[in-house]
C-alpha cells in the first residue's frame, strides 16, 4: 500500500478518515500496519493490503479465494478472450473503450477477481484503478500485476456492502459477474452508485432467469453443493465437466421443431451439449478445451452460497429508480449486461 492511500481511504463504519499505526515500511510501501477510526474500528494492512473484510456472508470468501488460489492461472490465459468479451457485452469497439478510458479519473472494479480486468483498464489510461474483492484473490492480482507497487493501480480487500471510500468519488464503476453473489445485490447495487458522481458511468453484469427446468436443477443442485467444502465442491465441480466434455465431443445436434414457451425454449438446432447447458443444468465445456477453465466455470456456480438470478425488466428498474439512463443493454443467454450513466 502506497502512503497516497492513506488520503483516500475512509472508515468502512463511520465513513470518516483513517489514522495508521504500527507500520512496517518496505521501501515507499507500507507493507503491514493497522489502520483505525476515530471510533476505534481497526483494519489490517498484510503483505502491503489493506484489508476491511471483518465478516464473511454465507461462504463468498472461501468459495472465491479457492477459486482465484486453484484457477488463476487458466483464467489469466483467457484473459484475451475475455476482454473482447467484456467489450461486446457493454457495447464498446477497442478503440472506443480506449477513448473513454482517457476521460475517466477515478475506476473501481468491484469484485475484480483475479485482477486482469483493472489491470487493463490502469495500463489503458492514466486514472487511478481500484481493483477490489472480498477475497484473497486481491493477494494473486497484486502478485501478478503490481508486485512492486504503482500508484495508480491499487488492490484492496474489501466487502462491496461496506467499502473504504466516499460517495461520489468514482467517474466510473464496473462490477462484473459479481454483484449477483453478495447477499443483498439491489441494496448493494445502490451502494455503488451512492459511490458514483453525477456523469458518472457504472456497468454490471447480472446472471439471467433460465427456463423452469434449468433453475429447478439449478436450486436442487446448488442447495447440496454450497454445504460442500470448497475441496468437495470442487471434484464435483469436476464430474460436470467431464459430462460437459463427453456430451460436446459426442457432436450430436437435435432439432427443437417448435417453441415451447412454458419450458423457455426455442426452436431450432442445437449441439445436444449446449442444450442441456442451458435448458436443463449446468456442465460447462469450454470449447477451447481448457479442462481447468472449465473447472472453474462450474465450481464458481455450484459452490458460492449466493447465486441470484434476474430477468432484465428488474434490472431496468434498478437502473431507473438510482436515476441512472441506460445506454447500452445487452441480454445474453447467460446474463444481462447494462451500462448508464448517473444523472443525479
């Protein structure tokens, strides 16, 4: 942690400035301390982190710091790929993305994982990015991105319900495949936007309301699953992907001839793999064949208590009633994804 943060940060509870003590230095970094209020809240800094989680919603902090310790790696190899799908889900060409990036001055990546995704956004402009999670993932990001410090690109340990700045302080939020895991994602989405200054922009991604059948297996399933250990719930995170895998590389196409609107269900071909995937439950393959990838894509659905799931005239709402204009909504097959700008 760079002493510049000391300036920045705010008390969680009280939303006041932050005093520190008992500092270690290394070099222009505080690598350990204890930062406090005036009230006498105290958070850790670790290894040159500062930490503000104090308590753990149902098993978000296990669940994500397996994910992020086990499958960093193939994540990180699909970063690529994952940032031309960041692009088109919100609606950006590179260039364009590029070009806002250099009017923005202050990004939070809330829930930024393995960190790839503040990483890009620090290297393509000159803001200061706050990468933020509630996991020790922020510990892998650090390691892989900033292992020396830098001033502009900071990771933090923090609870998107509770974070350590001031409202309006941000000119642009993003909050990826993230928000939908907390326990209380509307009041943690207004959270967010009270973080965010007028003209602002915020981007979310939610998961989206399947068919019957796929959320019937999908509640029977995860209601086992999130009891699991994170070791558990990894090798059956590891059955899925082998029938994910058997499935697709049976290469069998059936034909839906007709819509079935109860079931959610359209007609049309389909690889018998994708089918069930997203009709019936979920046993991903990534069709790359990155068998750890696809670990990780399956363990992240069936071990995380909070899983919730929308359908898109909701998340309009959300966007409404914060007093935010919608200027790109993408409705995916597997989410929604929806960018504004705040305009009050």
């Amino acid at each position: 942690m760079k002493m510049g943060l000391l300036g920045i940060l705010k008390s969680p509870k009280t939303g006041t400035s932050l005093q520190l003590k008992n500092t270690v230095m290394n070099g222009e970094e505080i690598k350990s301390g204890i930062l406090y209020d005036s009230e006498g809240n105290q958070y850790n800094i670790v290894d040159y982190i500062p930490r503000f989680v104090k308590e753990n919603p149902g098993n978000t902090i296990e669940s994500f710091s397996y994910k992020w310790k086990t499958f960093v790696e193939p994540a990180l190899q699909k970063q690529d790929r994952n940032k031309t799908m960041f692009l088109e889900h919100y609606g950006f060409q590179p260039d364009e993305f590029k070009k806002f990036l250099s009017t923005r001055k202050k990004i939070l990546d809330a829930g930024c994982g393995a960190g790839y995704v503040s990483n890009w956004m620090y290297s393509e402009s000159k803001a200061q990015v706050f990468g933020i999670d509630i996991s020790t993932s922020v510990d892998e990001a650090r390691q892989h991105f900033c292992p020396n410090g830098t001033e502009n690109l900071n990771y933090i340990q923090a609870d998107i319900s509770e974070l350590p700045f001031e409202n309006g302080f941000f000119d642009f939020i993003v909050c990826k495949e993230v928000i939908h895991h907390t326990q209380q994602p509307r009041e943690n989405f207004s959270k967010l936007v009270n973080l965010l200054a007028v003209g602002g922009v915020i981007q979310i991604y939610v998961y989206k309301k399947k068919g019957p059948i796929r959320e019937f297996s999908d509640d029977f399933i995860r209601s086992h699953t999130t009891n699991l250990s994170v070791e558990e719930c990894h090798k059956f995170a590891e059955t899925m992907t082998e029938l994910g895998k058997s499935l697709r590389e049976a290469k069998i196409n059936i034909t839906i001839p007709q819509d079935i609107p109860l079931l959610n269900i359209k007609a049309g071909v389909y690889d018998l793999q994708r089918f069930i995937y997203w009709n019936v439950l979920k046993c991903w393959w990534d069709d790359e064949g990155n068998y750890d990838y696809s670990n990780a894509v399956n363990f992240d659905w069936y071990h995380p208590r909070h899983a919730f799931r929308y359908n898109v005239e909701e998340i309009k709402k959300w966007f409404e009633d914060e007093g935010i204009t919608i200027d790109n909504l993408n409705v995916l097959d597997a989410g929604i994804a929806i960018r504004g700008t705040k305009i009050r």
